[in-house]
C-alpha cells in the first residue's frame, strides 16, 4: 500500500446506501450483442469485437464446445466489481497495485420452476490490510453496476483471499 488511509476517506464512499435507487441518471454507453442458436449457437456483438460460440457445459448435458452465459457473466463482474474497486481505492489515495477480483457463477433450478444464478467474488488485495480491504470491498459494492443490478436478486458473496 503506498499510502495509509484513514476511515473517514472511504467513509463518503460507504455511506451509500442499499435503499438509494441505483438506476442511472444519464446512459453514457450501451453495449449491443445478438444470440444466435441460444446456448447453442453463437453470440456477436454490434462492433464485431465478440463473435463467439456459446455450447452448454458437460454439467448441464452439453458439449461443453464453447464458451456459456455464465462464464461472460463471470467475466463481466468480475472486471466491473474490479474497476469499481480500484476507483474506490484511488478515492481513498490507495494504490491497488497486485489486485485482483475472481467471480464463479453457478447456475441451477428455482423453486419457480425455473433457473437461477448465484455468484461468488473473490477479492485479493495483498497490499492493503484486513480491516481496510473489507471497507473497501464494501464500498465498491456500492458503486458497482452488476453488484446494484443483481442486489436482493441473486445471492452474492464477496470474499477477502
């Protein structure tokens, strides 16, 4: 860490709170993709920057022959829930340095009779102590757009390695 912080320098940061309304005030970029086939077919994005075969993985009774929803959710969480972290850090005048955010996604039956998702973060931050990653971590949770998207909708937990 290259700088101590003091509580009150997140403390702004963590005042926010679960009950304010998360919806943004001013769109500045929509992303676009298309599925093609469902989860087995193929997905592109508007730019042509993702072009992708999607399969269903062994553990759901497919192939496995691509990539799958939960492994994109997984890769957008987990580097949203990270720059939401590094913005919070530097916020607070912290370097993150060495950071690095984990996500799993498990997918499984509902009691609607339908499918449901759960995720789980995985946080390391090796230059900053306990106490503080945990505001910390806190904190981006807040700002996070996927953490505000899937409050009180899904089970997610969040874990300091």
């Amino acid at each position: 860490m290259s700088e101590q912080a003091h509580p009150a320098d997140i403390s702004a940061i963590s005042a926010i709170s679960d009950t304010y309304d998360t919806r943004p005030t001013k769109i500045m970029y929509v992303a676009e993709a298309t599925a093609h086939g469902g989860r087995d077919g193929y997905v592109t994005s508007h730019d042509g920057r993702i072009d992708l075969r999607v399969a269903m993985p062994p553990a759901l009774g497919g192939d496995g022959n691509g990539t799958n929803p939960e492994q994109l959710f997984a890769a957008g969480y987990s580097s949203c829930f990270h720059n939401a972290l590094v913005l919070v850090g530097r916020r607070a005048g912290l370097d993150l340095t060495g950071s690095t955010v984990a996500a799993k996604v498990g997918i499984g039956p509902n009691r609607a009779r339908g499918y449901g998702l759960a995720v789980a973060l995985s946080v390391s931050l090796p230059l900053v102590d306990q106490d503080l990653a945990a505001r910390l971590v806190a904190a981006a949770h807040q700002v996070c757009p996927y953490s505000n998207a899937t409050r009180d909708n899904i089970d997610v937990s969040i874990v300091l390695s």
